[in-house]
C-alpha cells in the first residue's frame, strides 16, 4: 500500500505523466571537435580525453592551417563545427575538407544565445559540445563547382554596383552645372548621351551643337536638349565629371572581362543529365543586348546547365535565374520541400507562439541574394498581363505592395524548386483564365455560405438558382 501511495504521488493519472519520460541528451559526434574562428587565430576544442590539452590556438597561416588539421587527425577527429564570421573561415574550411574531415558551418546567431561563453576558449568547447550532441545546423553550401561560379557572378554584381555609382556621380557634377542632360534623356550612358558627354569633356559648349548629336530616336525634341544643355561650366565639376565618365568605362571594360572568363568556366560544366524538352522560349522582337546584360548567350548556356528554362516562368530574366543558380546550385535536394526552400529564402511567415497565440508573422531577416533577385522579379510583375501578373495585382490591393511582393516571390521560388528538382515545365496559363478562375472560387465560397445560412444564390440575368 505504501509503494502504491508513493506511486501515485509521485506519477499521478493523467495523460501527459502516463508518457515516457524524456530522453537525456545522447551523444551524436563523439569525434566532434568546435573552431572559433578568428581574424588572427583560430581556436580549436577537442573532447577532452583525446589530448593533454583539449582546446589550442593556431594562426591564420596556410602552415598553421595545416598543423590544425594534423592535430585535429592524430586526436581521432571526423567532424568540425565552425560559426561562419565574416570570410576568415573560408581558407579553414578549404583545408580542414582537403584533408577529408567533415567540416559544419554554423550560424553565430545560433551558437550565441547561451551567455556566459563570451572568450575564445569557452566559445571553442561551446561549440565543441553542442555538436557533440547534434543540436548545430549546419549552414547551406553548394556543391563546389557552384561556388566558383558564384564568385565570379557575385563579383560581377559588385562591378554593376560600381558602374551604377558611377552613373550617379554623373548625374550629380551635372545637376550643379545645371546641365539637365539627364532629365530630357532616359539614361546619359546611352549612344547619344554618351556622345554628348565626350563632346563637352572634349571642349564644345554650344547646346545647339551638342543637341544636334542626339540619335533621331531619342524623344526630347533638339531645341528642348538645347536649353538643358544651357548652364554654367565649372572646372571643378568638369573634372568630376570627366573622372567618373573615365571610371565607368573601366568598369564596364572589367565586366566584359568578367563575362568572358565566366563563359568559359560555364562552358567547361558539365550539362544537365535530364535533357530539356519542353519547347523553347519564344524569342523577344527586339534580341539585342540590354545594358549591363552578359555578353554572351547567357539563357541558352543555363538551359544546358539545368536541363530546364527558368526564364519561362514571368518575371525571371537569364541574369536572375543566373543568380539563383550561383547562390543555389543545380541540385536542390537538401531542401525538403519547396516549403523548407521558401524557409531558407526567408520569404515565409516566420511565426513566433506564445501562449499559444500568434504574437508576429513576419519574415525573417535574411541576406540571400537570390531572395533578393526573387523579391525585383517580383515587382517586375507589376504590369505583367499573366497569371502571376494579375495575382501580384490581387495581392497588392489586399495585402499592400510589401507583402504582395514577398507573397509573389514566394510563388516565383517554388516555381524555380520545381523545375530544378523534379524537371517540371512551367506554363502561363494567362490572365483571363486566372481571373476566371478566381470568379469560380468566389463563386463556390458564396455558394456554400448562402447553404450554411439556408439560402440560395439568384443569377440577376436569368432569375434562376446558381447551381
């Protein structure tokens, strides 16, 4: 009786005491070991039974390097866990998975949340012991051949950058010259506001001449690029001017050589296994070459990397489906689901329970470039006359154009997960058949509000019951 007494006491009838007890922490990696990376020195924690002194420091030297990962071998080692600060943990990995040890990149917002490992040596066994007992994510990676490719694509998004800075820079010497070249032209780095600009680095002050070297197509009619070119020309902003026309032609000289060593290591990838075979995108009216796209056939040389034509899908040009495969890469099977693709993005809700009660759904602050070239492709659909065109339109009216735009972008990534994982073709089925579509949903959610009320729907044109 007393056993019994104690037993109820202790464990009392209820379902949630009736369940098994939870498990202890069980350990995952016994042969883990945790790296605080730093900008100087790196300091690196093993278990504690396989050397005299479980946590060393190592310099930043491809030697020291080197002597990590013999340590890191001679303790019996197989997996390294690492927060990813800033570029300082790119050579460690490189040489920690040349020597064949496995090497975990971990965000440091994640490693951080306990306080109290604040200094180089705790923040190592931190590390260290957490992945011991599998509770670090690692980070996404892709297969190393993408890598070099995003290097390439990433440095050349840093050039456009610079290029458009460039632009500015213009834009600012001429507006405190009052010259309102770029007010009566659509882009002074066009064939005739390029032809102006040399002209008056060059020497010529004469608006009516400087007008007359506009192309017949521009728009503003020779008298009114005449009064815009009328203005005081300073040295000081002469100069200024004539550095920053000089520096965007070295920048765009830099990406088309760029764009060149790019076609060659794109060239030298090997295909998609799956060949494409929906039919080709029709061709555009107009196929020359846009400003700041690459210098070569870009959309044909990822359908034969892919094996699908991402720029099918509206909204996506070949230079954004291009940064979605640099940043992701062709194989998307470490995503799950295009949900947990969605997730990684950073373009779904992101809820945060308390008592159980939804306090917050916003997204949650990510950098992905990709994210962000989803996000232009996005609002690109704003006049768009397809089906993701009049659904953006939809969500814009409910939701505002903030959530409209991660909504549609959200659409646009599971579109792109689709066709990169499972082959799929994507095909618009247009405006009007979206919005019928629509209707008919209205329509069948109306239809059974009005049973659940026991009422029924008229048609006003003929009268009769809507079945």
């Amino acid at each position: 009786m007393r056993q019994d007494t104690v037993k109820r006491t202790v464990c009392p009838s209820s379902k949630k005491a009736k369940g098994k007890a939870p498990e202890r922490l069980r350990v995952m990696h016994p042969d883990a070991a945790g790296i605080d990376i730093g900008a100087t020195e790196h300091f690196v924690a093993v278990p504690e039974d396989r050397d005299d002194a479980p946590v060393r420091s190592f310099g930043v030297l491809t030697t020291d390097l080197h002597a990590m990962a013999r340590w890191l071998k001679a303790c019996r080692v197989t997996t390294v866990a690492m927060e990813s600060t800033g570029v300082y943990w790119i050579p460690v990995a490189e040489v920690l998975e040349g020597q064949g040890l496995e090497v975990l990149l971990v965000d440091a917002h994640y490693v951080k949340n306990v306080p109290g490992h604040k200094s180089e040596v705790a923040d190592s066994r931190w590390i260290q012991e957490l992945h011991t007992f599998g509770l670090l994510r690692g980070a996404f990676r892709p297969e190393p051949q993408i890598r070099v490719l995003r290097a390439y694509w990433r440095q050349r998004e840093d050039l456009v950058e610079q290029c458009a800075r460039q632009i500015h820079m213009m834009h600012k010497a001429l507006e405190q010259m009052n010259l309102q070249l770029h007010k009566v032209l659509t882009d002074v780095t066009g064939v005739s506001g390029q032809a102006i600009l040399r002209a008056i680095l060059a020497g010529e002050r004469d608006p009516a001449a400087l007008a007359a070297m506009a192309r017949p197509g521009v728009k503003s009619s020779p008298e009114t690029i005449a009064g815009a070119l009328t203005g005081e020309y300073r040295e000081e902003q002469l100069f200024v001017l004539r550095q920053a026309v000089e520096l965007y032609d070295v920048f765009q000289a830099k990406i088309a050589a760029c764009d060149c060593e790019l076609q060659q290591y794109m060239a030298r990838l090997a295909p998609a296994p799956v060949a494409q075979t929906a039919a080709p995108a029709p061709a555009a009216k107009r196929p020359r070459r846009r400003k700041n796209q690459p210098h070569f056939a870009l959309a044909a040389e990822l359908v034969r990397l892919t094996g699908v034509d991402l720029t099918r899908i509206d909204g996506i040009s070949a230079s954004t489906a291009q940064t979605i495969l640099a940043e992701c890469g062709r194989d998307l099977t470490a995503f799950r689901t295009e949900k947990h693709f969605a997730s990684w993005l950073g373009l779904c809700p992101n809820h945060r329970i308390t008592g159980g009660k939804i306090k917050r759904k916003r997204t949650r602050k990510v950098r992905n470039r990709a994210a962000e070239a989803l996000r232009l492709a996005a609002q690109s659909l704003h006049h768009s006359r397809s089906a993701l065109g009049a659904c953006f339109r939809r969500f814009k009216a409910r939701l505002g154009p903030a959530k409209a735009v991660t909504a549609i972008a959200r659409k646009l990534a599971c579109l792109v997960y689709r066709m990169l994982r499972y082959g799929q073709d994507y095909v618009d089925q247009g405006q009007e058949q979206y919005e019928q579509r629509y209707r008919e949903r209205q329509l069948r959610c109306l239809q059974k509000q009005a049973r659940h009320l026991g009422y029924q729907l008229i048609s006003p044109d003929t009268g009769e019951c809507v079945s």
